[in-house]
C-alpha cells in the first residue's frame, strides 16, 4: 500500500477538487489552471492560502488518479478536510473551472456528478450553481 498522503486544509481541498474536475479528461488546459490560479488568487475562502500549495496538492491530485482506488482516496481526502459549510463553495469552483474553456466535456461532467454525489450537493443547489458558471462563462455573440 502506498505512503498515505498528508492531510488537506480546507483551502488544499478546494484545490484539489477543482484539479481533479480539470484533470479529468486527462488534460489540463490553460483556461482551467488560469481559472483556478485567479481563484486562489482573488477569492475570499482563499485569504492567507499560498498559491505555491497549488503544484504540491495537483501532484497528489494526479498521484492518485494513476492508483487503482485513487478516486476514492481523493474523496476521503477531501470531505475529511472540508467543512461541510464549504461543500457548495467546492462544487461551484469546479463548475467554474469546468466551464472556464467554454466547453463542457463529458469526462468533466461525469467528474462533476462525482463531486455532486461525494459532496452530498443537493440537486436543485447544484442547478442553481451550474447555471451561475454557465451564465459567468459565456462567450461573446458575434457581431
């Protein structure tokens, strides 16, 4: 069995389930870590957060997508270090990342629904929210 990974703070694991909703479809492109990055950058529930943590909780991110139950290790890690006041908070940054390309991927979505269910995201909430990054990320009509 492999080395268990460090615990998360609340803010490593909203990092991590924003990688993880990024990595999903096994590339992550650079709308989804500029997104993320401006995130831990300009949110409130990341004052005091060092942005250098980002590389660090992505390693363990892909470090255990790559083992057989890393899904659910990821999970564990995640609602241990997350209040459960955060749980929407995490859902609507994925959202956000996932729609950050303005293009919604089927390995993302499958993804989000996993979030949805592992953070027990009340399904009229997670709409709500869904429509919130859908609307925040569309692109400009043409003239």
């Amino acid at each position: 069995m492999p080395d268990t990974p460090p615990s998360m703070s609340p803010q490593d694991a909203l990092v991590a389930v924003m990688v993880a909703v990024s990595a999903a479809d096994e590339h992550m492109r650079t709308s989804e870590l500029v997104a993320i990055q401006r995130m831990v950058n300009h949110m409130p529930v990341f004052a005091g957060y060092d942005p250098d943590r980002i590389r660090t909780i992505s390693q363990t991110v892909f470090d255990l997508f790559e083992e057989e139950d890393g899904l659910d290790a990821l999970f564990g890690l995640i609602r241990d270090a997350l209040p459960e006041r955060l749980h929407e908070t995490a859902y609507a940054l994925a959202c956000d990342v996932v729609a950050a390309d303005g293009k919604l991927r089927d390995m993302e979505l499958r993804m989000l629904e996993e979030v949805r269910e592992e953070l027990s995201i009340d399904r009229l909430h997670a709409a709500a929210i869904e429509w919130g990054a859908r609307v925040r990320h569309l692109k400009p009509l043409a003239q």
